[in-house]
C-alpha cells in the first residue's frame, strides 16, 4: 500500500537526516543547548548535527580488525594447491552436526544444537590448522599475525543451560518424488532446538591488545521449553566492545502479556553517540502453523537521542489498533470522506515530537495529510507524513524538508561513509 511506503521512507528520512539516529531516553530538565524554533533554524542545526554524528565515525577505526581479517583470509584460511588448511575445522564441524542429530528419517529430522558439542582447540602451526584439544565449554583459534604476535578467537558458553523450541525455528519442505508410475508428495520437516546458557562471552586478541569482546546475559528462567509467547519472559543484556566504540543493549525485557522494552546506546571511546529506548505494554502472541497471529501490543513508548543535542520522541496509544488503523486507510482510498476520516482515527493515535538539546517543548511534530491524485482516470486518495512546527507554519512533505540543498553534505558524506565500509570489509 502506497501510505505503507510513505510512512516507511517518512522513518527512514528522519533517521536518515539525524545521521543514524536510534531511540534513547532523554533528560526531561531545561537545558541551555540550542533549541532552534523556525523551520529554517531547525533545518541547519538538524544538519550541523547530522555532520557532528558522521564525522565521528570513521572506517580506518576499524583497520586493526579490518588488517587482521584480511591476514586470516589470505594466509590461514585459503587453501593450498594440495591440501585444505581448514580441513581438520571442517571435519569436525560436521560430525559436530551429526552429534547434535537426534532423529535422521526421510520425512523428518531433528537437532538438538548443545554448545560443548563445539568446544575445541584449535592452533595453525604454520601450513594448516591442527585440533590440540575437545571438550570443555569453549571453541578456540588461536595462531600467530604477519608480525610474530599471538592471536586468538575464543567463544566460551558459562552458566546452566535450557533446552528452548518453537516452530518458528522449524523448517518444512515439500517436494514430489517419482516412483515410476507417478509422482508422491512428501513433506520433510526439520526442526530445530537449541540448548541456550545463561551467558556467551567472544573474543577476538592480537597480541596484548584485546580488538573487541562482547558479553551476552540472557535470564533463562522464565523461557518454556516450547516457547510461549503470551506467557514467557526473558532478559537479555549485551555489551560489545569494538576498539573504540561500545554498543551496550541494557536491556531486552519482554514477557508474553506483559510489557517489552529494550535500551541501547552506542558510543565511542565513551562518549554516547546514538541512544534508545523503546518500550511497550501487553504484548503478546500466538504462534499457528509456524507463524505469527494473533499479535497484540498496547501503549508504546519511543525515545531518540542523538548526542544529547536532537530527540525525537513519542508514544503510540495502542500499537495494534494503530497498525490496523493504517491498514483501513488503503480501503477508503477512492472515498475522500472516509479516507480523511480514517486518517484522522491514525492522527489521534500518536504523537511524536522533535526535541532540542533535552528541552521539554517540541519544536515540531510529525501527523500524516490526506493527498489525492489522478489515476486511470480517477481520483485516488493517499497520505503522507508532514511535519508541523511550533511557529505555525508547516512543510507539505518530509521530502520537500529534508531537501537536498540543505542536507546535500549529509547524503554525501552517509555514502561515503558506506562505501569506505564496504571498501575496507570485502576482503
């Protein structure tokens, strides 16, 4: 549905314009920040602040991984004219595979994934990697850099494990086989459990130097067996380090029929750059024939930060009514008085405003307007996110605000920005 789109690339342009911009929580006090009141004011510092963002981030801060990944590939990992380098990693993946196998028939299998099943060492003396060790509660790759320095990468599971299943996990395949007078449909299902523990820690070394690490917390103990989505709760904490920059999720809440939320913050050499907070009440769902139904959610709750300098927040009065509101919409698009009003019932849902330097007073605001426009000769009728500013005045489009004399440096330095990554990580 066209609306759809418009409300996806209205996200995406806002996101866009903030240069990256996640949700944060953001502090309610006065704050002697700018805080821009014009549309033309908000404009400029909106794309002061984009450039702030961009310029923080760099793809040469990650050589040092970029550099030793390169190394791997080239000189440990490829193989030779004779033999292959990995091919004791291979060997062992696979019966690893076969050891996870509960149930192998021609109609259905079953695994059942158990981490020490995957706990070795490995060490490359040189010309090929060699197994030293099975067993245990972690799986390393420990070898020498083009510069005599030992390296490592280590993934260790720590703490009580659960066993956990959904059909979301399952897969199911149909396909015919001839048995020389006709062809028989069979069904093939594969399904999948796993063994989840209470924490997984990774970590990459080079020499002394610790590249990255990263810390994932997860509370079992409310996890089912059969994972049930309107009674289960879980939480999840991560923390990554990468160099200079850290990537906290602190924390993931969710509880099936009960409230979800999630906070995130992203920094560099401690300093945040993008926060979020994302909150929402009554969620809940019912899994049939390995999909999705019956979802519910009510009140949500999202916050933006980027910097400390733009918030963007906002709530939702129901997040399931508010979906199915938008979905009404595409079927009133020939009749004016009712798409009008179906877009006004989606207005009176939400309300998400844009904040400056953690001001309390919004500065603009986002609701969608009604647009017609001939079609096979016919009017159609369809909306758009317009964003409205505290002056009175307003833009008819995000996409005549977030214009590109304005924001042509962002958009320039964004896709340089992801051509350099793409540059340094195709390896």
């Amino acid at each position: 549905m066209k609306m759809m789109n418009y409300l996806y690339a209205a996200a995406v342009a806002v996101i866009f314009s903030l240069g990256f911009s996640s949700c944060s929580s953001s502090d309610s006090s006065k704050n002697d920040g700018p805080n821009p009141t014009t549309p033309k004011e908000q404009k400029a510092y909106m794309e002061t602040v984009a450039q702030e963002l961009l310029s923080q981030v760099s793809a040469s801060d990650f050589d040092p991984i970029r550099n030793l990944a390169e190394y791997v590939k080239n000189n440990i990992t490829r193989a030779s004219s004779s033999s292959s380098k990995t091919q004791v990693i291979d060997d062992f993946f696979e019966n690893a595979v076969k050891a996870c196998t509960q149930v192998d028939q021609p109609d259905y299998v079953k695994y059942l994934f158990i981490g020490s099943n995957f706990a070795a060492t490995f060490r490359y003396d040189g010309s090929r990697w060699q197994q030293v060790s099975t067993g245990g509660n972690s799986l390393q790759f420990l070898f020498t850099d083009d510069k005599g320095q030992q390296c490592s990468a280590i993934i260790t599971k720590s703490g009580n494990e659960k066993e956990v299943h959904s059909s979301l996990f399952d897969e199911v395949k149909n396909r015919y086989v001839y048995d020389g007078g006709s062809y028989t449909p069979i069904t093939k299902t594969t399904e999948y459990r796993f063994m989840v523990p209470e924490k997984v820690t990774a970590t990459l070394t080079q020499g002394d130097a610790t590249l990255a690490t990263v810390d994932v917390s997860i509370d079992i103990s409310g996890l089912s067996n059969e994972l049930n989505f309107q009674t289960d709760f879980t939480e999840v904490t991560v923390y990554a380090n990468i160099l200079s920059y850290t990537l906290a999720i602190d924390r993931l809440v969710a509880k099936g029929g009960g409230n979800a939320s999630i906070n995130v913050d992203l920094s560099k050499n401690g300093n945040s750059l993008i926060s979020a907070d994302v909150y929402a009440e009554n969620v809940s769902a019912t899994i049939t024939d390995r999909k999705v139904k019956d979802w519910t959610a009510g009140r949500g709750v999202v916050n933006i930060d980027v910097l400390g300098k733009v918030q963007v927040m906002g709530t939702v009065s129901n997040i399931r009514q508010f979906a199915d509101a938008i979905e009404e919409t595409g079927s009133y698009t020939r009749d004016e008085a009712k798409f009008k009003s179906s877009v006004e019932k989606v207005n009176n849902m939400f309300d998400v405003g844009v904040y400056y330097s953690g001001n309390t007073d919004p500065k603009s605001y986002f609701k969608l307007y009604p647009f017609s426009e001939e079609k096979y000769g016919e009017t159609r009728w369809n909306a758009e996110p317009v964003i409205y500013f505290s002056d009175g005045s307003s833009y008819s489009t995000l996409k005549d605000f977030f214009d590109k004399d304005t924001f042509n440096g962002v958009i320039k330095k964004f896709e340089q920005l992801v051509t350099d990554f793409r540059n340094k990580f195709t390896i």
